[in-house]
C-alpha cells in the first residue's frame, strides 16, 4: 500500500465558541480559540480508521416530522391562494 499524504484532525480549547455555518460546517472564532491540529492518534485528538463507514449523523424521525410540517404549510398556503381566487372570481362577478 502506498502513503500518498497524511490527514490532520483539529481540536478547539471551547468547541462552544465555534461559529455553525451549518448541519457539520463550523467557523473558527475568537471564543473558540485557536485550532490545536496535529496527525490522528496523537494528543488525544482520535483516530481514523480505513474502510470503516461513518454512522448516518441524520435523525430520520424528525426529518420526517419536518417533512410533514412543511407538507402543511404548503397545503395551507395553497388552499389560501385558492380562496383568494374564488374571492376575486366573486368579487369580478358583482361588478
């Protein structure tokens, strides 16, 4: 097997301070303090291990309750329009 480069991990001294961009994307601060980086293994920053899958980070409950929340608030919207059309068609039929 050939080594073509080495991976680094990254710890910060308030990992609370880190700034969320989004679900797994974070910016680093001055409340984080400074990145401490250094190879897997060492300084108690984890390993990396090949051909291992990582477990889905993802709570399939509560996308599916997102799911359904937007589904009725598209709903709503929609039967929203629909009643304002019905409306205007009302409103153009007494003049």
């Amino acid at each position: 097997m050939q080594n073509i480069g080495q991976l680094e991990v990254a710890d910060f001294v308030n990992p609370a301070g880190l700034e969320a961009t989004g679900d797994t994307m974070f910016l680093e601060t001055e409340a984080s303090g400074q990145p401490i980086t250094a190879n897997p293994g060492t300084d108690n920053l984890g390993t990396i291990r090949q051909g291992m899958l990582e477990q889905s980070n993802v709570d399939s409950v509560k996308e599916i309750t997102l799911l359904i929340t937007a589904q009725r608030a598209y709903e709503m919207n929609s039967n929203v329009i629909k009643t304002s059309d019905q409306m205007m068609d009302t409103i153009n039929q007494l003049r």
